[in-house]
C-alpha cells in the first residue's frame, strides 16, 4: 500500500478547488473564456499557497480532451498525465535543479515544434528564479517570439531574483497568502475525509504555525497524525513540530511585561525542554508580538488574529498594557536577535535570554522616558505629589498594571503618606501646566531650572523648590511677582507655593531625562 502525503492529494485539481486566491482564479477564467490568454504568466507568491497547482490546472484547461475548458474533466490521458507528470506537451521543469543554460536550450529546441497531440505546448518552470543568467538569456530569446502554440507558466517566491526583461515579458499574477481561519477549515474537510480526529485548537495552531502556507500545514498535520497517539493533542504540536502552545507566548510575555526575570528564563528553558530551537523561538514570539500588535492597533477588526475566546481577554489585556511603543521595541529588539544570533550561533541561547531580559527591562526604560517627556499628560493633573513622585522614580502605580487572571504580581509599592525633599517632582508636566498658563515663564524655567524638587517646610513638605541658574533681574521680578506666584502654586498638580533660588555656584549641565535614566538604572544603558 503506497501513503500518498496529504498535501498530494488534497491538491486542487480544479480552478473551483483553489483556496483564497479568487482574484487569480477569475482573471485565469475570463482571459480562457475569451481566448486572451496571454503567452506567459509570472506567478509569484509564498511556498505553498496554489502556484504550482494552478499553473497544472490551466494545462488541464488548455489540453483537455473536452477543452479549452474551464472545468477539466481529470478523466482524459492529458489531464491525467499532467497531474501524474509525463505528459509529451506539458513540459515541467524545475528551476531549482535544472537552472543550467542547456536546459533551457532544450526548451527553445522544442518551443518551436507543434505540440505531438494535444492543443498546446505548454512549459510549466517552478523556482524560475534560480536560473541562472546565461540561462536566463535563452529564455529571453525564446520569450521574444514564441510561437502561437506555446504558453510558459512560470512560478515564483522571489520575483525580484528574475531580470526585468522577462518579468516584463510576463502578464504578473500575485498569490496571497491564506488566512489561517481558511487553512483550519481546510484541515478541518480533509481529516473528515480521512476520518482523522483532531480538535479545533490544534488545527487551529496548525493553521497559524504555517503562516498562510497551505502545503505546509497539511505537511505539519500528514507529521502529527503519524506520531501522535490518538487524537492529536497540543502537546503533541509542540513534541512534534515545536509549536508552542499559543498561551505559553502570552505567559512569557505577561513576564517580560511584569519585569518577571525568573518567569522568563523559565519560559525559554520550558520551549527549549519540549524540543524547540532558539531560532524557532523568536520566529514564533515575532508572531506572537504582531498579533499584539494588530490588536492594539486594529482592535477587533485585526484580521488573522482569531484567539481562543478563552483566553482573548488576556491578550487584549497584555496588548494594551504594552502599548504600541513598547511592543514596536520589542519586535525590533527580537528581529535585532535573530542577526545576533547569526553572528553567534552558539551563543544562541545566552543572546536569548539576555534579549528578553533587556526588554522586561526596557519596558520599565521606555515607560519612565515617556513620563520624563511628559508624554503622558494624564499623569500630573489628578494626581498628587507622592503619586507623581513614586511614577518619577520608576515604580509601578496599581493604574498601570491592568487585572488579567493569573500569574500578576500586581503589588506596587505603597505610596508614601507625603512627599520628602529627595523626592522629585514630574518636571516635564509640571512645565508643560506652566506653558499653558504662561510661555514666558515656561521658557525661563525650562532655560534656567538646574533641579526642582518638594521643598520641605517648617511643618513639613509645602510646595516646590526651584533651583535656578542666575536670573537678570526683570525675570527675578516676573517669577516673585505675588500673582503670578499664587497663580503658579495653584497650577494642576502644584503641591503648593512655589519657592526660586538661584545657585550662585559653577553651572552644571541640564540633562534631566538622562539624569533621570542613570538614576533608575544605574550607569549608562545602551537603548538597542
Ligand atoms: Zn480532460
């Protein structure tokens, strides 16, 4: 008994049978009804989503006994002969292996010879790319006249490989990707038709491991069924082909999220226990972080991304904590790690670790930059002087860390009752209020202020502290003036009066965000 793989059989014989790629489909049909076929196609396209398939299905159309056809009738010898190969008319070459000049020399033999039985002479070149250049030469001459009884078919995953003069030559088709939502009912038809059991979320994981490859999911599912024990499980996913179950990425990335440095490295060694790569890791979490990121960004209509209901409420949750800043960071940091990890193979799993390690970090980098750069305007007009101090230094506020089920530390430290002197202010916001009462003053402050902080009176804290570099003396009058002063204190997120000194001593340099960094992290931090 022969197996035949399950992306051979499940094959599209027909136009009908063509998955996702209708727009092919009915250009295909129109130009065959009104015998406008051009004489070469370019079809280009990733692996595994119908190229091929199609190029065979428009021979069958061509050659047909019943034909030209739009519905081959996959009984007659061409029809037969061009799915099993062998067909004297329909020549297919792959240019993979065959990409040597007298290949195609071959072809230019034989384009000018009559098809031997049927209607056309048909040349169907997988990978056309991999020509080579003189090859590509003689498929030029061949292209420049061919004769009425030659059609070329050629198929591509990398059309930028193929000189312009035979693109140019080609009526360009562009196969699409399919969606993972199509790939799972695909599966779902075909392990009906084997009488094969799987559930849902494992076809479903399937579908989106393949990323909108047809072929190699049921190449995957062909894998899985011939080693899995029974019904394929998700574990068996990740045994077999190291596809992490998708909740294992939303773990990790809550962890990364958190600052959870244990939880991480306990995640990698778990995905690299079960059999997975490195490499095969962050391919699968850049996945994963896209999917965040089209959340955030396209909300529910984010196409593709169709997450277990169980478990969607914490994806958005995990989506919106990182915001888009932070995860834009993070892909670029994993993609950082891939060139890394290039360089330095062995090093593979310790540039892993460190990678994700430096994000939780940098999450925490990124979220104390915005508020220094009073981006987050929210941040000072409700909240009081300890809470603004507290977010100034880099600790968590309760607000920022969203309620998402298990595994959340969600335990700030607790604000002080008041604020001290060493505590610091939001300088930027505070600012920025002031520039909405008075530009003039905002400019003197932010041109002068060498630090501001809570000045601390006789009965405790009361209002700011302005250490400011020396003033001429119309300014001093503008800062003093009572008005502005009492107008200054009352300022939305003012802990109270406003108290200038000017420093008589060597001027420093003003650098308060990087004064702010060194200060939480300790040293220079490199941002990747
Ligand atoms: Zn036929």
């Amino acid at each position: 008994m022969t197996y035949r793989v399950l992306a051979r059989k499940y094959r599209p014989r027909t136009f009908a049978e063509v998955m996702g790629q209708d727009h092919i489909v009915t250009a295909l049909s129109r130009a065959l009804q009104r015998d406008r076929l051009a004489q070469a196609y370019l079809l280009v396209g990733p692996r595994g989503v119908g190229k091929t398939s199609t190029a065979r299905i428009l021979a069958k159309s061509l050659n047909c006994d019943q034909g030209p056809t739009l519905d081959p009738c996959l009984q007659c010898d061409p029809c037969r002969e061009i799915e099993l190969g062998g067909n004297v008319d329909v020549v297919e070459i792959d240019g993979a292996s065959n990409n040597g000049v007298d290949d195609v020399r071959g072809i230019r033999d034989r384009v000018h010879y009559r098809p031997m039985r049927d209607r056309f002479k048909i040349f169907i070149i997988d990978e056309v790319q991999r020509l080579s250049g003189p090859a590509f030469d003689a498929l030029l001459k061949t292209l420049e006249e061919p004769p009425g009884h030659a059609l070329f078919l050629f198929a591509t995953t990398d059309p930028h490989k193929i000189p312009e003069t035979i693109v140019s030559r080609c009526q360009v088709f562009e196969f699409r990707r399919l969606r993972e939502v199509d790939i799972q009912n695909k599966l779902a038809q075909i392990c009906q038709a084997e009488n094969l059991e799987a559930e849902a979320e494992v076809l479903a994981a399937v579908a989106r491991g393949c990323r909108g490859g047809l072929r190699d999911a049921e190449s995957m599912l062909d894998q899985l069924f011939a080693a899995a024990e029974g019904a394929p499980t998700l574990d068996d996913l990740e045994m077999i082909a190291g596809l992490a179950r998708p909740e294992r990425w939303l773990s990790l990335f809550e962890a990364v999220e958190q600052d959870q440095p244990q939880a991480i490295l306990q995640s990698v060694e778990g995905f690299l226990a079960r059999g997975g790569t490195e490499r095969d890791f962050v391919e699968q979490g850049v996945e994963a972080i896209r999917d965040l990121l089209h959340l955030i960004l396209l909300g529910e209509d984010a196409r593709g991304v169709e997450p277990a209901p169980e478990w969607r409420s914490r994806q958005l949750a995990l989506a919106k904590a990182f915001g888009r800043d932070r995860l834009e960071s993070l892909l670029g940091m994993l993609f950082a790690l891939e060139g890394r990890m290039n360089q330095a193979p062995l090093a593979a799993r310790a540039l892993l670790e460190w990678t994700l390690l430096r994000a939780a970090r940098l999450s925490r980098l990124l979220e104390t930059g915005r508020w220094l750069q009073g981006l987050e305007t929210s941040v000072v007009p409700e909240a009081s002087p300890s809470a603004a101090a507290a977010q100034v230094t880099g600790s968590r506020t309760p607000t920022t860390s969203p309620a998402t089920g298990a595994g959340r530390q969600a335990s700030p430290e607790p604000a002080p009752p008041s604020p001290t002197p060493a505590q610091k202010p939001n300088l930027p916001a505070l600012l920025k209020q002031v520039r909405r009462h008075s530009s003039t003053i905002a400019d003197l402050l932010e041109d002068r202020v060498i630090e501001c902080r809570f000045h601390l009176g006789e009965n405790g804290p009361d209002g700011l502290q302005w250490l400011l570099r020396p003033l001429t003396a119309q300014d001093r009058e503008m800062l003093e003036d009572p008005m502005e002063k009492r107008a200054l204190a009352d300022l939305p997120g003012s802990p109270g009066p406003w108290h200038f000194v000017e420093d008589q001593g060597p001027q420093k340099p003003i650098d308060p965000i990087g004064d702010q960094l060194r200060e939480t992290f300790g040293g220079t931090e490199e941002v990747p």
